[in-house]
C-alpha cells in the first residue's frame, strides 16, 4: 500500500528540494563550470579559460602550504585528540563520584563560539601579557615563556591545533563513550573468568568494538579539519607570513579579498574532491577492522 | 594495580586543568582593570564589575543579541519543517528514486559550504537579501538541512508500516495521517535536531562574516570579532564582552547538559 502518491511526495520534497538546491547545491555544483573561467565574482558571467587556473594552483606555493596544513591538522589532531578522548572515555565511564560533572566540564568547550574560544587562547598565547608567558616565567621557564606562539610561522599552526584539540576533546570522548555503552558487559565478564588482565582487555575487546565509534569520529574530525577555516580566521587570518593558510582561508581570501574567485573556485573543485576520496576510504580501511560482537 | 589507577586519575585531573584553566582565565581578565597590567594567574585585587555594563555598551551586544536571535528563529523552524517534509517523502517515495534525492541531500554533509560562497552572495543580491535576516537564515536552512533529513529519515524507517496504513484504511488523507499520526512520534528526533541546528545557528561565523556586511545586521560572533579590530588592546573589556557573548549558551548548558550533549553525540552517531 502506498501512504502518498506523486502529488503528494512532490509537495513534501518540494521545499527542502528547492532551497537545499538553490542556496547551497546549486552554487556549489556551479563552481564545476566557473573554476574553469576566468570569473571575477562581481555578476554571474564570466570567461572560459580552460585548465589554466587547475595549472596555475598546482604550481601555487599557498596550495603546498594549504596541502601540508590541512595534513598536519588532520594528522594531530586524529591522533592526539583521538588517543586523549578513547583514555577519557574508558575512564569517565565508569561509576565515580563526580563523574557526571567531570564529563561535563570536558565537553564544555564544544558549544562554545569559535570567535569566544580564538579570542581566550589569542591571549592565552599573546606574548608579554598573556597567560603562557606569565606561566612559564613564574615556573622559571624563560625559554618558553618568550616564545610568541601564534606569530611564529614554525609554531602557529601547532599552535592553532592546540586549540582545536582542547575544544573537541570531550565531543569525541562523548561519541566513544556512547560506542562503549553498546559493549555488552557478558564479554567482559567472559574474558575475566578466563584470566585477562586490564590491558589485555582493553586491546583485545575494548579497542576491536570501538572501530565503528573510531570511524565515526574520525570521518567527522578529517572532514571538519579540512574544511577548517573559522579557528584560523580568527586566531591569525592565514599569517604569520602565510604560514597557517588552510584551503578555507584561501578561497574566502580569493574570493573577497582579490577578486579571483573562479580561481579559488578551482581549488574548492579540487578539495571537495580530496574530501570526498578521504571520507570513502577512511569508512573503507576502517570498516575491515570491525568485528561482530 | 593501585598506581595505575592514581596515574589514570592523575591525568584525568590534569586535562580537567587544561579545560577550566583558560575558562578562568576568561573569567579573571573580564574582570581586572582595563587601564592597568593584566595579571592572567591570580583574581583581581578589585573586581571591576563595570567593564560588563561597558562592553554591553560599546559593543552593541543588546542589538546583537537580537539579531542572532532572530535568524535562529527562523532559521531553526524552517529547517525542521523542511526536513521532516522532506523525510517523510523521502521514507515513502521508493517509486519515484527517492534515494536518488537521498544521496544528493547527503552531499550537503560531505561537501564545504565555501566552495559556493560568492554564487549564494550574488544570488541574495539579485533577491535583495543581501545584509538581511532572512537571507542569513535561508543559507543556514539549505546548508544545515542535510543532518535533520537524515534522521528524520532513519527515524521514520522504524515507524511501523501497519501504523499508517490502517489510519489510512479508515479512510486519513496523507496529510492528515502525516500530521496526527506520524508528528506525534516524531518527538525524540525532533529534540535531537532542535540542539543540533539551533548551536550551529547560533555559533555560525562563516555565513555572518559573508552575507551580513551592515554594521547594524551583525550577530553575536561577527558583533564580538569586530570588537576587537576596534578595541584591540583592551582585554577586560573584549573578555568581558566574549563571556557575555558565551553566557546564554552557558545558562542553557548549566541546566540542560544531559539533553544537549545527548543531541549532538546522537546527531554525530546516527549521522
């Protein structure tokens, strides 16, 4: 039996059909035309120039720069942050006094405004009168406390991930922690009848049952880490001397700040590309870990 | 077996620090005298309670405030009347490719919103919603729509067939069977998607920054980021301003934490 009839579904996919793909699939799919063009933005005409913006990117400095950033972030920030929150989320799973408001705080950050969370660790990091140097300075650490963390191009982006991590954290330990509910206590007991210690039980049970958990994480942290752009946009707008450009700060600088935007489209082109092959192969690699409970 | 467990707790307490440390440290600065030396380590001598009645002031943060409340209103009831629409035809319309629609409303998961920022500006030119509420809000529903349909989709697999079909053999129209028998149900998902889309509204800081450029349209984020261009020495004041700009989220956590951390890990988990 049918519940609607064309009529109907028409009228129930129609308004969410029409702005998904006015507002935002349509400007998107159209960039597939203006990265080949020489468009400069200002009305929604513009010269078809061939693969010359595809070559001129790939010998852009700023696209090896972009490239390397987008590396780092993904890289550190799946393991740093991944490692923290799966040690937090065993933890702060079990039943302790405190434990609610523990969790809390440590998800705390990640409801907070980019904006907010850019401007306390600009201080934090802000050399003289920030909280770092004034730390390390009280702890007799001079070598530290002169380090001006956001303005040195070897330092900033380590730095801006730094931030990341201390915002996300709790989000990703919330996610393993629902991952580690849908652990049926019966292996653990199990696995102690037969003699495993703690250690052995957690690589061998814990770690194997978690991987649907890890891809989840992981695909949304990879795909937020290369689509970033707020983090940096407010701590440093790309600088110092370029060294924090991510694909983000990129298009939105070619897009408005030089009016070249079907050149910014053209990298855009080759980003959603990178993310799309990333995300499939993550989910690939990651789905022949997992194992049937 | 007992020096492990202090170890573990140990570090438990040592990423506690790195969390609340900053977090008091907002706290403490928003508080110290704007013209003196900033001591980030310890809680001022005096409190200087009047930089929060200034940074209301000089930032603009009533006005903002409404602003932002006005796009999250609009933006946050539209997406939910989309999607769920939208999942319900997609759950029922296996004869017309829904799943075709289906992975095409996924993309908007995948693909990054600024790949097609300057089309979407020129096109809130042509339409006059350049610098307007309602134009920021239109880009959030058609970007933010994707995670609701999804659920709501998934949500509506689990409603049984038999429930709706016998409402329609008594004779409901599909609307009416829609809009009495399936809304109803829809509760749990509904709140799932409620905090999802209202925090991305409210923290949006891409879609202010390109499509709000009057001084007088800005909300709370953009509002705070020009703060401190203006501003920039000054850090009592752009931290007492940035803690009022977080304080309504913070309220709002303080008193419904289990529900909004719930919303969002279950909007990532099931997404």
């Amino acid at each position: 039996m049918r519940i609607l009839n064309l009529k109907t579904f028409l009228l129930f996919l129609a308004p969410a059909l029409l702005l998904y793909s006015l507002f935002y699939a349509g400007p998107i799919i159209s960039g597939l035309y203006y990265g080949f063009t020489d468009w400069k933005g200002i009305s929604f005409s513009a010269n078809w120039i061939g693969l010359d913006n595809f070559k001129n990117v790939f010998s852009d400095p700023l696209f090896a720069t972009a490239l390397r950033n987008m590396f780092i972030l993904a890289v550190i920030v799946i393991v740093v942050q991944h490692a923290i929150s799966i040690f937090l989320a065993v933890l702060l799973d079990q039943k302790l006094r405190g434990v609610v408001w523990m969790r809390a705080v440590i998800f705390y950050p990640a409801i907070l405004n980019t904006v907010v969370i850019g401007y306390i660790w600009s201080y934090m990091y802000s050399p003289f009168v920030g909280f770092l140097p004034k730390f390390f300075e009280s702890l007799g650490l001079d070598a530290l406390a002169n380090i001006d963390w956001l303005g040195r191009p070897d330092t900033a982006i380590y730095a801006i991930s730094f931030v990341i991590i201390w915002q996300y954290t709790g989000y990703s330990m919330m996610i393993y922690m629902a991952g580690l509910q849908g652990i049926s206590s019966d292996i653990y007991e199990s696995a102690s009848i037969d003699g495993a210690n703690a250690r052995q039980k957690f690589f061998k049970i814990t770690l194997p049952l978690l991987v649907p958990a890890i891809t989840v994480n992981t695909v949304l942290s990879v795909i937020g880490n290369m689509k970033q752009f707020e983090h940096i946009w407010v701590m440093t707008q790309g600088g110092p001397a370029n060294s924090t450009q991510v694909f983000g700060t990129l298009i939105y600088q070619f897009a408005f700040k030089t009016s070249q935007p079907g050149y910014g489209t053209a990298m855009a082109i080759l980003l959603s590309i990178l993310i799309m092959l990333v995300t499939v192969s993550i989910i690939r690699v990651l789905g022949r870990w997992e194992v049937k409970q | 077996m007992r020096a492990a467990k202090i170890s573990s707790y140990g570090i438990v307490a040592v990423c506690l620090a790195v969390i609340l440390v900053p977090l008091f440290v907002l706290a403490t600065v928003s508080l110290q005298n704007s013209s003196g030396t900033l001591n980030p380590l310890a809680l001022p001598e005096t409190y200087h309670w009047s930089n929060y009645p200034k940074a209301i002031e000089v930032g603009r943060l009533v006005l903002y405030f409404t602003n932002s409340v006005t796009v999250l209103a609009v933006s946050l009831s539209a997406t939910l009347v989309c999607s769920i629409l939208a999942g319900y035809a997609l759950r029922h319309g296996r004869a017309w490719k829904a799943d075709w629609y289906f992975s095409y409303f996924l993309l908007g998961m995948i693909l990054p919103g600024f790949a097609g920022t300057i089309q979407s500006f020129l096109l809130l030119r042509e339409l006059s919603l350049l610098n307007t509420h309602l134009g920021l809000s239109i880009i959030q529903v058609a970007g933010g729509m994707a995670l609701p349909i999804f659920l709501y989709f998934q949500f509506f697999k689990t409603v049984p067939l038999e429930i709706e079909e016998a409402a329609m053999i008594d004779g409901c129209s599909p609307i009416r069977i829609f809009w009495q028998v399936v809304v109803p149900l829809t509760l749990p998902v509904t709140s799932t998607c409620i905090i999802v889309i209202a925090i991305n509204s409210w923290n949006d800081f891409f879609g202010p920054l390109v499509y709000l450029s009057s001084p007088d349209s800005r909300t709370l984020p953009i509002g705070l980021m020009f703060f401190k261009t203006q501003y920039s020495a000054n850090w009592p004041q752009l931290f007492a301003a940035s803690a009022l700009v977080a304080m309504p989220i913070t309220l709002l956590y303080m008193f419904v934490q289990r529900f909004i951390i719930k919303g969002l890990v279950g909007g990532a988990v099931k997404g």
